[in-house]
C-alpha cells in the first residue's frame, strides 16, 4: 500500500485525507454534517454550495484526536455528485488516503449509484481503501447489501454498511472503519 500520509515527526502530528464520493443527493454532505456534528464540531464544516443549497465543488472540514503521543488530523471532503461538476473530482480526490461512498439506497437509484462507483473505481488507486455506505437505509424499498454487492466490483477488502445520513445511523462506524482501514492496513 502506498502511504500518503503526512508525517511531521518534529511536532508529532499525522494528517491524513478522506473524501466522501457518491452520485448526486445521495447524502454525502448530510453524512459528514452528521460526523462533524457527533464530534460537537458543526462549525468546523465548511461548504461552497449553489444558490439552491447543493454542493458546488465540495465540503471541507478538519477532525483532530490525540492518540498516544501523537495528533492525527483528518482532512474530511466531500466530492460532487452532479455531473455538471464532474471535472472537479479528480481534483478533491488527489492525495486521498480512503473513500467512503456513498450510495443512495433507493432501488430506483441503482443505475445511478453504480455509475459513480465505475467512475471511482476509474480515478482510484487499488490500494486505496474504501468503506461502501448503503445510505438513506431507514426508508422503504432499500436494495439490500447482497444485492449492490452482486452488481459492483469490490475488492474483498471493501466493507459495507447500511447508514442513515439524516439520523446517524452507522455514520461514525464508516468513519471509524475507514481509519482502522487507513492505519492499520500492511
């Protein structure tokens, strides 16, 4: 695995890059709203948006934890969803060290979703390590987990979660398996 990290040695500090990737209202921003704001940090979260409230370019924030004798600092972006913006993801993606996607769990979002994980899968690095959010989980007609795994192509390290951006359900655990994912991975 290639490690792009950045270690300051001096100060004890490690940052490290994660972007939210999904198809257009899937629940990207909702989702780091809802991470940012179970760590009591809403106002760290920073938006360029249109004037009808949608992600323009992409969402930004910072999460610091000590651990040990160290800081770590997560640099959180969200990419796009709109194709109009398509362009723009290759660029929140550069230096990315893990991917949380973010799929819509409508039924009638299937074509959607699997196209933007073509396109991630086309702009990614194999040894990136990505945790798959099934989202909007808590309405009806849901493609369960089985079903999206048969028609994507994921590498046996990508793991799945059925999440709720709107009531938090399994927000922080993505976020928490992505960085044992980010850390620990040989």
């Amino acid at each position: 695995m290639v490690i792009t990290l950045i270690i300051d040695r001096k100060n004890r500090k490690i940052k490290t890059k994660i972007v939210y990737y999904g198809p257009a209202m899937s629940g990207k921003t909702t989702t780091v709203r809802t991470l940012f704001r179970l760590f009591n940090l809403e106002n760290r979260i920073k938006s360029l948006e249109t004037s009808t409230g949608r992600t323009l370019f992409f969402d930004f924030g910072n999460l610091t934890f000590k651990a040990a004798e160290w800081i770590i600092e997560v640099n959180v972006w969200t990419a796009t969803g709109q194709n109009y913006y398509i362009e723009t993801r290759p660029t929140v993606l550069r230096g990315v060290d893990g991917v949380i996607f973010v799929a819509d769990g409508q039924r009638n979002l299937l074509e959607e979703n699997l196209r933007s994980w073509k396109e991630l899968k086309n702009l990614l690095r194999d040894d990136i390590p990505v945790v798959f959010c099934l989202n909007k989980c808590d309405l009806k007609d849901i493609i369960s987990i089985e079903e999206i795994k048969r028609y994507i192509d994921a590498n046996n390290d990508t793991c799945f979660l059925k999440t709720s951006a709107i009531s938090g359900i399994n927000v922080l655990e993505a976020f928490r398996l992505l960085m044992k994912k980010i850390f620990y991975k040989k």
